[in-house]
C-alpha cells in the first residue's frame, strides 16, 4: 500500500508545502514572465524551492505549473510548450521527493483556466476539458502522485479539470476552491455546496486555498467538515492578505500564528494542511514542528 493509499484510508495529516510564486522573487524572470517557464529553463531553481520545503518538513511538493494549462501559456507565448514545461516541473518535483528517504507525495497543480466556461463566458466545456487533460498526461508521465486541481471558483471547471485528468490517468485527483471574505466564491457557491459537489464529480480530497488569512479560512473549513462528506479536508491558506510596503508585496501573518492556524485547522477536521501565498520554508516548519508536537 502507497503513503499516499494509506493517508486517503486513514485519519493522519498531511503537511503542505508552501508557496511557489514567493520563493522565485529573486529567480531569473522578465516583467509579465510565466514561472513555469522556468521548468524547462532553470530547473535548479525551481528545485531549489522544493528542497527548502522538504528541509522543513513538508510531506508534499507541488509542481511549479500552476499556469501550465495552454490558455494561460499563450499569454506568455508558451502555449507550443504545455507538454514539455508540464512534464519537466513533474519530473523536477520527482526527483526532489525521491533523494529523501522518508516518504514525500508529489501533488500535481492544475490551476484555473483564466477564463470563464459557458455559458456565463465563452470557453467550451469540452474545450477546457481537453486542456486539462492535456496538462494532466504531462504530470502524471512526469511522475506525480496525485493531481491538485486548486483555486478553482467555478464548480464546471472543476468537473473539466476532474473529468479531464480522469480521461487520461488513474492517479487521485484532489480539488481546492477559493473563497472571498463574504465565504462564497466568485461564483456564488458556499462552502458546504463546494464540498458536496466535489464528492459527487469524484475528487478524492477537497477544501479550500488561497483566501484572506487564517481567520477566514477555519471559518471555511469548519463549514466543510460540517458538510461530512467522507472524503479528507484540505487547507492552504495565504499568509494573510497582500499588502504593499516599499513597492513590495508583504503579507503580514508570521509563522507562530500560521502553526497556531494549523492547530487549529487540525482540530477542526482538516488532513492536509499547508500554505499558499506568502507563506515560506520558515511558516511550514513552524507548522509542522506544532502538529508534531501538538503543542
């Protein structure tokens, strides 16, 4: 039986990893650049941030390909590059999970369209689909260990990214949704409808990320516990919401109250708990240094 077979049976906690976009600050990318690109370009770099996650602790790493479906390559002229970039940050996660000896799980990131799917906008269900699809047997020929689907605000594009990854591998496919300070995402769908959606389109895992804060977000998952659905409870929250000082992007939770968070996120039922925007090697070792010692 797998590590990550055993956890979807069982009742431990996964730890995160955390955020990607915040550890290539210094990277070498132009104004308007795609981080993907840097699978293929600079892949030290992107293993680099992998590795600090590990060294504090992480149990998951997850692929630098966020943007890596083909609509949101083309904005970078990319879109001629979805296996090949898709397929390096897979294979780049890989090998940084298998030089530990302890057991690490490879989460493959799906993120949205950029787009809205019709009929509210104009994308094609079978087209994102098929995007996703594509973008799915990358990763999963790459080497990861399940797919993350994740800041999703539309419940269709989850069931495209789903059906998508479905159609062209067996492995896990966990979902995430993003949402506002009103609890609802930019679609309208609560918490409790967001969870009981996911079970029946299939995800094996579902919860929310991103978001405005800790606070916020164990108002969320409380509600997704709540809704019982019998699958695991995923929380990566931001480290608060983004503000600028000094024309820098500075988030304001530290990592003492992200462990606090995660705590308390544990209690509340949640079994994958990690970080999203802002949050650092030093917030994920805090976090899993609390969960360890339940302190």
């Amino acid at each position: 039986m797998s590590f990550l077979t055993e956890w979807l049976g069982g009742d431990g906690v996964l730890l995160g990893d955390g955020a990607m976009g915040t550890m290539l600050l210094s990277a070498d990318l132009e104004p308007g650049d795609a981080l993907e690109r840097l699978n293929a370009d600079d892949p030290q770099a992107i293993h680099n941030v992998h590795e600090a996650y590990l060294s504090a602790g992480a149990d998951v790493v997850t692929t630098n390909t966020f943007g890596g479906n083909r609509f949101r390559l083309e904005l970078h002229g990319l879109d001629g590059r979805v296996c090949e970039i898709n397929r390096a940050g897979a294979e780049i996660s890989r090998r940084a999970a298998d030089s530990y000896e302890r057991e690490v799980v490879v989460a493959g990131s799906v993120g949205p369209s950029g787009s809205l799917l019709e009929p509210i906008g104009d994308l094609p269900f079978e087209e994102a689909k098929e995007a996703f699809a594509s973008q799915c047997r990358a990763l999963a020929e790459g080497g990861v260990d399940f797919i993350l689907i994740e800041t999703m605000s539309n419940l269709e594009e989850v069931r495209a990214g789903v059906e998508g990854a479905r159609s062209v591998c067996g492995l896990p496919v966990f979902c995430t949704m993003n949402f506002d300070i009103h609890g609802r995402t930019m679609m309208g769908t609560s918490p409790e409808e967001a969870v009981a959606a996911a079970g029946q389109i299939g995800a094996q895992a579902v919860g929310t990320n991103c978001g405005n804060g800790p606070v916020e977000m164990e108002k969320i998952i409380a509600q997704m516990v709540n809704a019982d659905v019998g699958i695991p409870i995923i929380v990566q929250s931001n480290a608060g919401s983004p503000k600028v000082s000094e024309n820098e992007i500075v988030y304001g939770v530290g990592a003492e109250e992200m462990a606090a968070h995660a705590l308390r996120c544990r209690e509340l039922g949640a079994r994958y708990i990690g970080g999203c925007c802002g949050t650092t090697p030093g917030h994920i070792r805090a976090m899993g240094g609390a969960l360890r010692s339940g302190a």
